[in-house]
C-alpha cells in the first residue's frame, strides 16, 4: 500500500498541476467551457453563468493548489477530501457528456490536448482509482519537507499563480495552443488534404421481402434484394478528417468574403464576439489605431456575431471607420481571448494578435 500510495501521489499530483496551469494559461477559455456546462441545453444552471469566470479561476487555482500541497505533503486530510471530491464531480460531468453527447470537448486540458468525451471519462475514471488509493492510504502521505517549508511553497504556489492569471486575463494566454496562433495561415488551416481520412458510414437499408422486415447493412452499396424498399438508416462509424478551422467565415448579408479578405496583403481585424460584453471603453483607442493604418494602406473590418443594430450604434457612437461583418461567436471567442482584440494579418497568416489592453504594442510597417 505505502508503494501504490507513493506512485498515485507522484502521478495524481503532476497531473493536476500541468492540468490546472493549462486552464490557467487561458482562464476565459475555461470559462467558455463552464457557460456550456451551465447552459439550458446541458445542466440548466443558468444563473452560473454570468459568474464562470469567477467560478474558472478558482477552479483553476485551486487545482494546482492541490497537486502542490499533495506532492510536498501539507494538510493532507484536507488535500485527499478536496481530490476526492473535484474528481467526482468531474467524473460525473464527463460521464454526462458522454452519454447524452451534450458536450464534445471537456476542456481538461484546454485546447492543448482535445479528448473526445469517452477519453474524457476514462481519463476521470483511472484518476479515481488513483485518488482513491491516496483516500484510503493517506497515513502513508508524509510530509517531503519541513512545515514552514510546506506553507511557503504553498503559498508561494498561490501567488504565482494569482500573478499569472492577471497577467493573461489583461493580456492574452502566453502559450497558444488554438489553430489562430500567431504564425497560423487560417487558409491552410481550413485545407483537407487530398489524401485525408474520409468518414466512414454504415448504412441499414430495410426492405419488405414475403411479408417480412429484413435489413441490410452495407457501408454505401445498394444492396440487391428481392423486396420493396422502406427506407434506410445512416450511422457514422468512423469520422473522416476534420481541418483545424472549420467553422470560419468573414459574411456580409450571407455571403462570405472570406475567401477574398484572406487575401489581402495588409488586413486588420478587430474582433468583438459579442457587442453586448464588449468593453466599450476601448473603442476610442480602436478608432485611433485604425485611423492610423487606414492611412498606411491595410484594410479595416470589425467582425462580430451581435446583429446589424448593435454594430450600426457601435460605428456611430465611436465614429468608427471601417465595417463589421458576421462571423460565429464560438470561432470569434477561439480565434482570441479578449473582446474586443485586434489580429493583423498578412495574406491569411496571423502576425500579430493582441489584447485590447495592448493596442499600442502593434506595429504597422
């Protein structure tokens, strides 16, 4: 037992600081996540979500905060009941997820590793067994260094992280770990390559043959049968390849320029995924920027999913000089993290990408 002990503490306490510096790395990113969770269509909890944010980043916090405290021995009983308890609440979301398919991507380690929510759940499953071991066996959990020791690195641990979390929440993550990274091509990122998996589908047809149902399962053929045909079920056995961006579009009354606007050699996007959230106080400065590299011969849009109303009272109030169009919220909250914030591009490629905090650091050849 004081081996296993050993073993699961080592590998339950790495796990959960690399898993919770990953969420940390991109608090509002996690966050997201949360509003899914809270969402009508999944736990129907509603009033959490204008506090996912908060809920986020103590989440966060408070799981590096455990694997540090159970690698370095401090307040066990404490440590062992709080693992016990988070990983049965993540248990009991991802085996949610899974069964009802409601939501496809955990988000337990950010976008650094995507697991499907089966992998999810059996990731929990085993980190169970795991912590289980350390529930039972606590009184072999002994302290690695001396009690002052324990309560500075512990503390230490929490304002490190503290720091690190107003770092990137008024700036944007420091590892970016989305397919609209700085140096990403978004054309190239939509690409299937010609020899990518194709999806594979099973297909049960059923027909009437003497008086009775049978069916056929083939994987596309119409299968020949001595019968009438009644109608057919199709099953995705295996899914084909899904480029990195696939969800990306640049529109303006239904059409999308995207194709287009990728190809401009001196493009600035200022994204605002929703101009309800949208810290209005920057705009003056977004004004001010834009002026200037109108002038220096790039091309301005604003995208956003609000309505046209919201976008017509944004340009007037600030006298903004470009115009927005519509692109979904769900790839405007991944391309970044911060409502508004600001990419140029090159072509389709990402050079720069910024916070609204950090408007001036962008530089305009």
């Amino acid at each position: 037992m004081k081996y296993l002990v050993g073993i699961s503490r080592v590998f339950v306490g790495i796990l959960f600081i690399i898993s919770g510096f990953i969420k940390l790395n991109d608090p509002v990113g996690f966050s997201f996540k949360l509003e899914e969770y809270f969402s009508s269509g999944v736990l129907d909890l509603p009033f959490f979500e204008p506090h996912a944010l908060a809920i986020s980043i103590f989440v966060v916090i408070f799981e590096v905060l455990l694997g540090v405290m159970l690698l370095v021995g401090f307040r066990v009983k404490f440590t062992v009941w709080s693992l016990l308890l988070m990983i049965i609440g993540f248990t009991f979301l991802t085996f949610y997820s899974a069964y009802f398919n409601k939501v496809t991507d955990c988000g337990c380690f950010g976008d650094a590793i995507k697991l499907t929510p089966w992998e999810s759940f059996t990731k929990d499953i085993i980190l169970l067994v795991f912590i289980i071991i350390l529930f039972k066996g606590r009184q072999f959990i002994t302290p690695i260094i001396g009690a002052n020791a324990k309560r500075i690195a512990t503390l230490a641990s929490l304002v490190l992280c503290i720091g690190y979390c107003v770092y990137v929440l008024n700036h944007l993550p420091v590892i970016d770990f989305r397919p609209y990274k700085i140096g990403a091509n978004i054309t190239e990122g939509m690409t299937v390559p010609d020899d990518a998996p194709k999806p594979i589908y099973d297909y049960a047809w059923r027909f009437k043959v003497g008086g009775e149902d049978k069916i056929i399962v083939t994987q596309g053929d119409y299968p020949q049968v001595d019968g009438d045909f009644i109608d057919v079920e199709t099953t995705e056995v295996q899914k084909g390849y899904e480029p990195p961006i696939h969800d990306f579009t640049i529109e303006q009354e239904g059409v999308n320029f995207a194709d287009s606007l990728l190809q401009e050699p001196k493009l600035v996007m200022i994204i605002a995924y929703d101009l309800h959230k949208t810290n209005r106080d920057t705009y003056s400065e977004v004004k001010k920027v834009t002026g200037k590299v109108i002038k220096k011969g790039y091309r301005v849009i604003g995208m956003s999913a609000s309505n046209d109303e919201l976008k017509a009272a944004l340009i007037k109030d600030y006298k903004l000089n470009f115009e927005f169009y519509f692109t979904d919220e769900t790839a405007l909250k991944t391309i970044v993290r911060s409502n508004p914030g600001a990419l140029v591009l090159e072509k389709g490629t990402i050079k720069q990408k910024v916070h609204y905090n950090d408007l001036d650091e962008l530089i305009f050849d």
